[in-house]
C-alpha cells in the first residue's frame, strides 16, 4: 500500500509538472525543412505545401502517401515563380522526437517573359493607366500571379467604366521551354458600356428635390462611373445637410444597357446650439456661443452666427449662406460682424457688413471674391481715429494633411489681395496684400513645423488707418516670448502704433513622450516694420509641452525674449495645427 501510494503521488507530480512546464515530447511538432532556391521560391513551397495531419509516431508508410501530392505542390509553387525546370528530392525523415518533411530543390534557370501582347477591343483610352503599367514586362522572370494581375486590373476597370458585359476574347500565356521563354497575348473585349438610368432621390420634406439634384454628379444617360457616384457620395456627405447617404447602383436591375441608381438620404438635426469656454494667452479666456441652422429652408440656406467674449477681445458675427448651382463647392454669403480689440497697444472696434462668393477652382484651391463696408473707431497712443472703408478683394487659401486633429504630413497655403480707394466711398486709399503658409514633415519619431506669415501695404499715410489695417507683431501665433501686438513700429514717446509691413516665421520639432503626450521645442522670429531697408526681426525661443485632446492638440509653451531682458512668457493655444 505504501508503495503503491507512493507511485500514484509521483504520477500526479510527474503530470502537474507536465501541464505547467510541458513535456518535451508534446513541444514537439512537425517540421518543413526546404534547402536550395531563393528566399522566395522557399516561401511560396511553404505557401502551397500542406504537412499530412498525423501524430509524431506516424509510420514511414503512412506519410509516405501523402509523397506523391507533395511533389506535384511544390512543382506548381515552382513553376508559379516561373521555374520550370526544378528538380527536387522530398522525403519524410525522423527528426528529435517527431518526423519531418525535408525538401531539397534545384530550381534551374527560370523562364524569362518574351513578348507582351495586351490589347483592348474598344474604349481603350479608359484602359490607358492599366496597359502603361502592366505588372508584367519583356525581361522580367515569369510570375503567374502577375499574369493573373493583368486579367484582375483590367476586369476591375471594366466594371469601374460600366463594362458590365466585358470578357476575354483572348488569353494566353504561351511557354517555349527550349528558349526559356514565354509569350503574354491577350485580347481584351469591354463590350458595351452602360448608362445611368433613372435616379431615385428619396423624398425629404427639409430640402428640395431640385435642390439635391445639383449635387449629382451625374445625369440619367450619362456613361456609368463608380469614381463618379462616389464622388457625389463624398460630396453629399462633406455637406452640413446629410448624417447619412447611400448611393446603390442597381446593376441587378440593369435595363437596355441602363442602370437604376437609388439614392438614400438621412438629415442632420435642423438647429445646433453651442457653447464652450477656452484660453490662449493673447486673448485670455474665451466663453463662445455658437448657433447654427443648417438649412433654413429647402433651398438649402443657412444661418450661422458666433459670439465671443475675452478681455482682451469681444466678437460677434452673423453668416446667411446661400448655396450656388454647385452646392458642394459654391456659394454666397452675406454676413455682418462686430469685433473690438482692447490691448496693451491700441483700443479698436470695427463694424463690418459685407457679401462672399466662394467656389474651389480648378486648381482645387478655395478661392473667395469679397466686398466689405468697415466702420472703424481706433485709440492709439492717445490719438483718436474714424475710418470708413468700401473693401473690395480676393483670397485663395487650400489645405492638405494626412489627418485633420494632428497631421505628420501636410501643409497649408493662403494669400490675399484688398483695398480701398479715396474715390469710392472710402477715408483713405490703401492696397495690402498678405500671405502665409505652414509646413509639417515627419523627420525621426517626431515632426518638424515650419511657419510664416508676411504682409505688406501701399499706403499715402499710415497714421489715417485704423489699426485693423495696420500690422502689429508678437504673442501666439507670430513671435512667441512677447506679448500680444507689442512689436511694431514706434512713436517719438516709445509707443507701438504699428506698420506697413510684417514678417514672422518659425521652426519647430516636437517628439512623443507617450501616446497623448508630447515635447516642442521651437525658435520665432518676425516683427512688423515701414520700410523693408530699416527692420529687426524680433526673436523668440522655447520648450512646449503638447497634449491630444478628444478635440484637438492644446499646447502650452514657455518662451524667452531674446533681446536685453530676456523675458520668459507663458503661452497657451488649442485648435489643430493646420
């Protein structure tokens, strides 16, 4: 009894270690072991090639069964590589304490692509981009999947062009094994291309079917494109009017070569009300409120109007937009404003009534035509001053970035031409031009930001402008470590009363930390000056700490003034980099 017990204690020891550590004979698994050929032709032998599902203690005679399909595997994974004169040895062999599979193979010299013969019936200008880059060329080694490619591209084409009907009249793939050699011939036929048929909108009480038909794309009759009911897809989504769209091409349904589309559209709730609180250290803290209705009637207008109040700023503006022939890039709109400034530097407020035709051009840039009445009453180092402006002008602005809350890779472009003319209704003649752009770039594990901002004015006499037309520098977003519109031009009492001219540029790195977090460090320069041979450029350096909010990058940054104090401010901002 005794050694009995004493035998069935090591057996349940013996099993516990075996469940915790393993036993080494139950680690053990069958192996493929290829030797000879390339990295390549190896892989795609271990692509095609199955091991037989048996136990380690399987017989030579059984796995010897599965020989046979083994070898005709590994020929055809040879000769998909283009190598059709492989010899190989492939045995089962036993190995530490299971069997394996060892391949040896002699792949011989591969069949080279001859001639490259593709060719398409009709319509073949639609096909240009998939015959200029065939996956397959005179000279490369014979890859059947690139074969197969060729086939693949040119029937996914079709159906993208509306060739529901396309076919191979011809397909060849022809092998001279005594030249090593291999000829490609095909005759691609689309067939008839379909048209759009009829064009089912969903009824929607808040907007007009007249209305949503000026963001199609397309027309009944017109040749079937899926690159063109995406692109009205994303247009309609992009717009402010749809929380959901559904584009469905019914080919199922074609008829007489055309095609029914069905188009389903949900609405975003009429009426958005908003408010939040913010802080940057030019303005301080912000309180905004925020209304939107998105479309006021079924012709698509819309009212948007913002209100914001700081100390140091106090804004608030009302926007009617009515959307133009193409809805999703064009529009008017007519908008009143209101912003006072009151800085260590100036006072002003500024009323502004004014009309905007927006459209994207064919260069994709956004491009605005403006016209703006502008009443100003500035306070200057003590001087008082009232202005009246009719302010005609034009922007393009356009914006590219891999992401829109924090981009790696983007960059941003703006420029600007106004004026006002003595004659037309206006205190004083003056013609500004501004322009700005921002770089961002990954270099390392983090990125580089390049800023710059310039501006210029033809002006008779500066000291009869308002400061909203003058240029003053410092603080967030021109030259950090100086405070807000402190840099400029200066008085006979030593006051900053602003400029003809600015410039302002700035270089950053910034690198993560941990997944939200992340460091800057950066370097300003830029002051707004009158003359461009009589300046100094201001500058200003810093570390900054940046943090990925749900709502975007916030960032506070600590900057020395590196002039005759070298003061150290604190700045902080919100909002996306681009």
């Amino acid at each position: 009894m005794h050694s009995a017990g004493l035998r069935s204690s090591l057996q349940v020891a013996g099993l516990v270690v075996g469940i915790v550590f393993g036993s080494s004979a139950s680690a053990q698994e069958p192996e493929l072991l290829i030797t000879g050929g390339n990295d390549r032709l190896q892989a795609n032998i271990r692509a095609h090639v199955t091991l037989p599902d048996l136990d380690c203690d399987a017989s030579a005679v059984r796995l010897g069964r599965f020989l046979p399909g083994i070898r005709q595997s590994i020929v055809r994974a040879a000769r998909a590589l283009g190598y059709y004169h492989l010899e190989q040895q492939s045995r089962f062999e036993a190995a530490e304490s299971c069997w394996r599979l060892h391949v040896e193979v002699e792949p011989g010299a591969p069949v080279l692509v001859g001639e490259v013969n593709v060719a398409v019936a009709s319509d073949a200008e639609l096909f240009t981009s998939q015959l200029q880059q065939l996956p397959l060329q005179t000279g490369q080694q014979l890859d059947q999947g690139a074969y197969e490619r060729i086939k693949t591209n040119l029937s996914a084409r079709a159906i993208e062009q509306g060739f529901f009907d396309a076919r191979f009249s011809r397909s060849e793939l022809q092998l001279d094994l005594v030249n090593n050699t291999a000829t490609v011939d095909m005759l691609f036929n689309p067939g008839e291309r379909y048209r759009i048929g009829a064009v089912n909108i969903q009824e929607l009480p808040a907007l007009s079917e007249e209305f949503i038909n000026r963001f199609l794309e397309f027309a009944p009759g017109d040749y079937y494109s899926s690159e063109s009911l995406l692109a009205m897809r994303n247009s309609l989504n992009s717009s402010h009017y749809f929380s959901s769209v559904s584009v469905s091409p019914l080919i199922n349904q074609a008829s007489n070569n055309e095609v029914p589309v069905n188009i389903s559209l949900s609405m975003r709730p009429q009426r958005v009300y908003a408010t939040g609180l913010g802080m940057t250290t030019d303005i301080g803290p912000r309180v905004r409120f925020d209304y939107e209705n998105r479309y006021r009637n079924r012709s698509g207008h819309n009212i948007i109007g913002n209100m914001g109040l700081s100390p140091v700023q106090q804004n608030l503006d009302i926007g009617y937009g009515i959307p133009l022939a193409d809805p999703a890039t064009e529009s008017l709109k007519l908008s009143v404003g209101f912003l006072a400034e009151d800085t260590d530097t100036f006072r002003n407020e500024s009323t502004r009534v004014g009309a905007t035709y927006s459209f994207i051009n064919s260069w994709n840039w956004r491009q605005h035509y403006f016209l703006n009445l502008q009443h100003d009453e500035s306070d200057i180092s003590g001087e008082t001053l009232t202005a009246d402006f009719v302010i005609p002008g034009v922007s393009m602005d356009r914006t590219s970035a891999n992401d829109v809350l924090y981009p790696t890779r983007g960059w941003r472009l703006f420029g600007e031409l106004k004026g006002a003319s003595d004659t037309l209704l206006s205190s004083e003649s003056f013609l500004q031009l501004n322009f700005s752009g921002k770089l961002i770039q990954s270099v390392g594990s983090g990125r580089v930001l390049l800023r710059f901002d310039a501006g210029t004015t033809l002006a008779n006499d500066l000291d009869r402008l308002p400061t909203s037309i003058r240029y003053f520098s410092g603080g967030d977003q021109t030259v950090r470590g100086y405070k807000y519109e402190s840099l400029g031009p200066v008085n006979d009492a030593g006051e900053v009363v602003g400029g003809k001219h600015k410039l302002a540029m700035s270089v950053e790195y910034d690198f993560p930390i941990s997944e939200s977090w992340k460091l800057a460090v950066f370097a300003d320069a830029g002051n707004a000056f009158n003359a461009f041979d009589d300046y100094e450029l201001k500058t200003g350096a810093g570390l900054g700490v940046r943090w990925l909010s749900p709502i975007g990058p916030i960032r506070v940054d600590l900057a020395s003034a590196l002039d005759n104090d070298n003061k150290v401010r604190l700045h902080i901002t919100m909002g996306p980099d681009l």
